[in-house]
C-alpha cells in the first residue's frame, strides 16, 4: 500500500476490504508502507534538533544526526543535563509543523476516510511517545498500563487512532500490544490515574498481541480497543506519535453537541517574569 504524501492512496479493493473487515473483527490492523520513510525520517530529525538546541544552551556539544545513534544520544545528555529541559524538549516535539503536516497528510486522510470517518476531525494535537530502557524519567511513568483511547476523548463512537512508528519497531522494542476483539465489549471498567483510564481486570496476559511495524507502516485501532505498551524483556529507543481522528458526522457525536474530553487552558500570568523586553522585541525586526 505504498502511497505518496501528495496524492491520496491508490490500493486494490481487495486488499482494502480485507483491511477493514480485519479491524471490525479485531478492532485494530497495521497496515504496510503509506508513508514514504524519508519523510517521516525527516519529522525525526527535527525532533533531534530541538534537544540538540537545548544541549547548546545547556553549553552541551550535541552528536551530528546520524539517525537513531544520534537521537538517542542527544535525549540522553539532555536527560542527564536537565530533567525539566528534556520533558519540557520532549513536550514540544508534538508541536512540530513537521509532524502534524503528516498526521494530516492526503494519505492518511484517505485512510482514515476509507475506515468510516467521513468527516474527519482531530480533537488534539499528537501525542509523542518515548520509550527507551535508558531514558527514564525519576518518578515518572515508563509505558503506559492497558487502557482504551475512548474515555479520554469521548466523541464519536467510531473514534480511531493512529500510531505511527518513527523508528522501526520489533517485537523486543516496546511495540504496542492489543488484545484482539476487545474494542466488541464496549467501555471497559477502569480506574482513573495520571495518564489513563486503567483498566486492571477482565483480561490474562496471553490476550495481549504485539504488533511490530516499519517506519512508514500505521497501525489503526478503535477508540475501544485495550491496548498498552509492551515491556517485559524490551530494549533500545522507540519514538512514536498517536493521533485521534473523530467522525463528526457519526450520529451519536452529533446528538451529544460535539462534547470533548480535552480542554485547552491558557496562563495569563506572564510565565518568565519580566519577558520580554522591549529591546528584544524590536531586535526581531531591525
């Protein structure tokens, strides 16, 4: 299913259907090579930037890009520089141009389009996900236990998510793991914590399947679908972002007046005392 960022993807009917009764059954499928690798290449990249800017502040000397050696070592010395530096670093990377241009790219519009969401809309920015035996953060989370994306969105009922690999990721790489036909029983009982609805009961750990996936390849799952990531006997950098996509035309979403879960705050008390100045205001147009 190999497709081009600036034309919508053209796949055999046939292995579309395929795809689409496999995600009504299962409630998730990868599915191979819509994003060409050098552009989602390119979106890592500019993540490395950013944490090499913050290691020439911090008077650090950031490893050229080299792909992932060098992204992993510029999180490191970051991390290991400034905690508060890195997450903040890390927190950013979602806002990237580069990367919300590819969660919105023709191709995977047209995907989603092509699993049901007829009128499209994204109810957050991505989320960038981080995983890697070495950068840990003291006290913080490291993965995310089994949950379903629905309750932290709580728009239409066929919701879908989009995790897109911006490395490769193997079995032994903190892949994502579902289990299978979960997304059938509706909303699962769950527990609120920091990150999730946890959901802690009701599944053995053999329900749980690992999907490994390339650079290039998506994996789409439903709202419903109880997912977490994988840890047990995992190493090396995993770097993913997961993107929402609601169906504003399902008629659930419109009956309820469009509610959404996420709601955007604003500080209004200046955040750097005395920032900015006047001189360096005027100094961006001279």
């Amino acid at each position: 299913m190999k497709t081009k960022s600036d034309a919508a993807p053209s796949w055999p009917e046939e292995a579309r259907d395929a795809l689409i009764a496999s995600y009504h059954r299962d409630g998730y499928c990868a599915v191979p090579e819509v994003l060409p690798r050098e552009e989602v290449e390119a979106v890592l990249k500019e993540m490395d930037q950013l944490f090499a800017l913050q290691l020439r502040r911090l008077g650090r000397r950031p490893a050229g890009y080299q792909g992932e050696a060098s992204v992993r070592a510029n999180m490191e010395a970051l991390l290991d520089a400034d905690v508060k530096a890195y997450l903040a670093t890390a927190r950013h990377a979602a806002k990237l141009v580069s990367l919300q241009r590819l969660v919105a790219s023709p191709a995977i519009t047209a995907l989603v389009e092509a699993f049901g969401i007829t009128t499209p809309t994204i109810p957050s920015m991505p989320v960038v996900h981080i995983m890697c035996e070495t950068l840990q953060i003291p006290g913080g989370y490291f993965g995310i236990a089994p949950h379903q994306d629905w309750p932290s969105i709580q728009g239409g009922l066929d919701t879908i998510t989009m995790w897109v690999p911006l490395l490769d990721v193997d079995s032994a790489r903190f892949p994502i793991e579902v289990i299978p036909g979960s997304h059938l029983r509706g909303l699962w009982e769950g527990e609120i914590a920091d990150n999730a609805l946890e959901i802690r009961k009701g599944f053995v750990e053999s329900d749980f399947v690992a999907i490994p996936v390339a650079r290039g390849d998506v994996v789409i799952f439903s709202g419903f679908t109880v997912h977490r990531t994988a840890l047990r006997d995992c190493r090396g950098l995993r770097i993913a972002s997961s993107t929402r996509y609601e169906n504003s035309a399902e008629p659930t979403f419109v009956e309820r007046n469009y509610p959404c879960a996420y709601k955007r705050t604003i500080e209004r008390e200046l955040m750097v005392k005395d920032f900015p100045s006047r001189e360096q205001v005027a100094s961006l147009y001279k």
